[in-house]
C-alpha cells in the first residue's frame, strides 16, 4: 500500500521520527507535503520518468522529497553526502537530473557543487544559502492535494563506487498508478521478519544507501514508524531501542562490532526486549561476531544477501545460521548459481563467481557493456560477488572478485583475514590489500585502525601478526601491517578499498569514482 492510504486512515500517526530530536512527522503531515513537491516538480516541467538527485544527511525532510518524487513517476538519485563535489558532479549529470536538493547542514559542499553543474534548479532545505531556493518556501505554494496525473516512480541509485566509477541502476520499467499491492521489500519484511502495521523499525544506516532506503520504505509501506537515526553511534542505537521500543532493525556487521566492544556496562544498560526481528547485510559478518550478536540479542538475527540491483535476495534466520555458519542464506527471489570463468555452472562446495538464475531484472544507466558483463549466456547475473553453495544449497561468500590478491600465484582473498583480524580486542576496523612485491607480485598488507591510537606501533603490529599465524594460513596472513587513524569506510558499512589499496600502487591522486 503507498502511505498515502495511511495518510487517510491514521493520519495521525507518526510516520517516521528523528531518533536525537524526537521531531516526529505524521502520515498526514508526510503526504500533504509530498503533495506540494508533487506539484513544485511539475510546475518545472518534469513528467513521469525524468528524474532529481538529492545530497542530504538523514534529515527530516528526506522522506518528504522522496516520495514528492516518488508520486509523479520521477526517478530519484540518493547521493552518498561524503562524495567530493568532483563525484556529485558526475552522478549528477549522468543521472540528468532536472532538480538537485540539498540541504543547509551540507552548504558548504553545496556551494563547491552549485557551480559544476550550471542549468540544473538548485533547492535546500532547512534553509537556503547562495544559488539555492528554499525547497520548503518553493513547495509552499503549491496544494497539498494529489496532482492530477499521478504514477509511481522508483529509486535509480549508484552503485558504491568502490571498484570504479559508479553507475546507475536501473531496474523493472516504470508502472502507472500508486500502487495498491506491497512492494518486495514490504513483503519481505511481513514474511521474514514479522513486520505489520504496529511495528517500530529503527534505521541507523544513511538514508542514501539502497538497503536503508528500501527497507525504511517498505516499512512505511505498511504503516509502521520508522525511527531514523541521524548518524550511528553504538550506544545511542541501543538507547533508541529502549527509548522508542523499536521491534525490527537493520544492521550491517561494522554496527555489531562496535557494540560488541562497548563497555560492559553499557551494552548491559538498556533494555532490548522490545526487538522481535533483526536483520543484517551489506558484508559478510565475522562468524565470532555474529556468535556473539545473537548470545546476547538472542536468537531474533536474520541476515540476507543482495545488491542494489536487486536480481536476487537469499536470506537465513538464526536456528538457520547456527546449522551453517557463515552462509548468508539460500535463494528466496531467485536461485543462486556458482559459475566458473567461462559462466558453467560448479559443483557444491567449488569456489566460484557467485550468479542468481530466474531473478529481477536490471540494467546499468548509460553502460550496456556493463550490463552484458554481469550476464552469462544463461541470462543468469552477478553483483560480482566470489563464494560457494553447500549441498543443501546454502551460500557462502568468500568475498569480491576485484578484491583478490595474487601472491606467488596463489588466490587470497582478504575477507578471511579481516573477519580474523576485526576480533582482536585492540581492532577497532581493519582492510586488507595487496601491495605490490618484487619477488611474489603481490604482498598482503592489513591497514588496521586500533582502538587506541597511542597503541599504534611496532609492538601491536608483531602482536597482529601472531595472531593472525595462529588462526589462518601463512600463505594468506599479512607480511606487513600498517596503522591508520580511521579507515575510509562509507557509513553503510562498505569500505573503500581502492583507495587504500591505491596508495601502495602510487596512485595518490586516486578519487573514490
């Protein structure tokens, strides 16, 4: 169901609520507003299927402008808000963008991107500075009626750019109307993880990313209320969970870490008997961890594998994991497929490009060559993802193919060594690369953030180093570890890699596009 049929039977009710503030938002507020961008969008000439980019924090006024563009057919493009304005710039532009809204608290990077990208009308809320018109002043004047032609549009989001210059995703064909039938997330999130209109579902991940994004929308779907944390802090989240008696979440594994290393005393303080289902995804979770998350939550961790091109989903609950540890799950949407080189499929327990068979369908915005190379001749598809299945047909992620280091001729692939590595007491985030190596090409080199950073030092690398030859191979454990005030992580969880692995290649004006 689109919120606006909640709009006109709890309208009322809070639809989402900023998680710091408290500022809460109703259903009713919500679709009046989305109304007014509605109109403000077709009064500058956009129809069903042009588009608008957005650079914003988790504000309150994310929703409003999604769904004002959501209601006339629009694609939207969330932008990542730590992006340079060189890379909004690109995004921008090759999205062709007819409107770009900011917002006031990322003014000074608005007024850097303002000028590159001359012939797009530029909107910020919570203010206006500059170039830029006052995106609630610009909707004011407008009804807060439907407008007359309205059709739903979709999310068209860039993929994270950590392995080159992001693309665009495009998915199914736009579909008139608002829809009266639940999405696949909203489904989802009823058959996997009890949602229904009485939940509470808290989203501590930047509303720019797919899943946060998705996930938020899908529970809107429903009627639930959302609780949008405005930047993730561990203890804060589990403050929010006591505060707002939060039911259902979505996590990645960089969130579980540091909560797990907080203070007894504070992982211990609040109350979480309010969780009935918690979900994560993003990156393979260390198993060590995921033990942990769900010795202490108790068995209410689901997890789930997919991408923003959503060809595929597959998923498992905790009873699951405990029988098969580290899987993310099997194939709910689609069948999942390990292939060779040459796109045959393998036999269970054989390492391979990881494929899902009879999925959703996408393409990727202005690259067909893209698109065909994340197609095998069997019309099966890739996110680009390295892993193996079980007989039972669980999958089990070894990590990206782009990823992989060649040392002496042998494959290594770092999410091994970073799952050992994170569990130390003195880790606080860790990346593994390949450096280059007169003898053996490649060298792996663990880039590690400590928890302290006046540990940093020859003594807590030999420590490292003896405590990954304990636990893993020699032939993949690190020849040289190195020490960083704090990685280069996105806050969805995913780390760019690149540019870490660019600075041991001589690569120092390296740009995450």
């Amino acid at each position: 169901m689109h919120p606006i049929h909640h709009a006109k039977t709890h309208p009322d009710k809070a639809a989402y609520i900023m998680a710091s503030t408290g500022e809460t938002v109703t259903y009713k507020e919500l679709d009046e507003r989305a109304n007014q961008g509605a109109h403000l969008f077709r009064s500058m000439g956009l129809k069903a299927g042009d588009g608008i980019a957005i650079l914003m924090e988790n504000n309150s006024r994310y929703f409003e402008v999604v769904y004002a563009a959501e209601r006339c057919g629009l694609y939207f493009t969330a932008i990542a808000s730590k992006l340079t304005p060189g890379e909004v710039e690109y995004i921008v532009k090759d999205c062709g963008a007819g409107a770009f809204i900011t917002s006031a608290a990322l003014s000074p990077a608005a007024a850097e991107i303002a000028p590159l990208i001359p012939g797009v009308p530029l909107f910020m809320c919570n203010g206006a500075t500059g170039p830029f018109a006052s995106f609630e002043e610009a909707r004011s004047a407008f009804p807060t009626t439907p407008i007359d032609d309205p059709s739903l549009g979709q999310a068209m989001l860039y993929s994270s750019g950590t392995t080159g210059r992001p693309k665009g995703v495009r998915r199914a064909p736009l579909e008139g109307g608002l829809g009266e039938a639940y999405g696949a997330l909203a489904t989802l999130a009823m058959v996997l993880y009890g949602a229904t209109p009485d939940s509470v579902y808290l989203s501590p991940a930047p509303l720019y990313h797919a899943a946060p994004l998705g996930w938020t929308m899908g529970f809107l779907q429903l009627g639930a209320t959302i609780v949008v944390m405005e930047k993730f802090d561990a203890e804060k989240a589990l403050e929010y969970v006591e505060r707002y008696k939060v039911t259902q979440a979505q996590w990645v594994p960089t969130h579980f870490v540091r909560m797990l290393k907080l203070p007894p005393e504070a992982r211990t303080h609040y109350d979480m008997s309010s969780l009935k289902q918690v979900f994560h995804a993003a990156a393979p979770c260390p198993v060590p961890v995921k033990e942990q998350m769900i010795a202490w939550w108790g068995p209410i961790i689901s997890e789930y594998y997919a991408g923003t091109e959503g060809n595929g989903f597959s998923a498992l609950n905790s009873h699951e994991w405990l029988e098969h540890k580290g899987s993310v799950g099997k194939g709910l949407t689609a069948e999942v497929k390990i292939c060779d080189d040459d796109g045959e499929p393998l036999p269970p327990r054989t390492e391979g490009a990881v494929f899902f068979a009879g999925g959703g369908v996408f393409e990727y915005y202005k690259d067909p060559k893209k698109t065909a190379e994340s197609t095998n001749q069997y019309g099966w598809t890739t996110l680009g993802d390295v892993g193996w299945v079980d007989e039972e047909g669980y999958l089990y992620l070894t990590d990206r193919k782009s990823f992989m280091i060649i040392s002496g001729g042998v494959n290594i692939y770092p999410q091994e060594i970073e799952n050992l590595l994170v569990t130390h007491p003195k880790v606080a985030d860790v990346a593994v690369v390949g450096a280059p190596d007169e003898e053996m090409g490649e060298k792996v080199v663990a880039v590690i953030q400590p928890v302290d950073w006046a540990m940093a030092g020859e003594e807590l690398a030999a420590e490292l180093m003896a405590f990954t030859r304990a636990g893993i191979s020699h032939i993949k454990a690190p020849r040289q570890i190195d020490f960083m005030r704090e990685l280069p992580r996105h806050d969805t969880g995913k780390i760019y890699k690149r540019l870490i692995r660019d600075a041991y290649w001589g690569k120092a004006d390296s740009k995450i596009v």
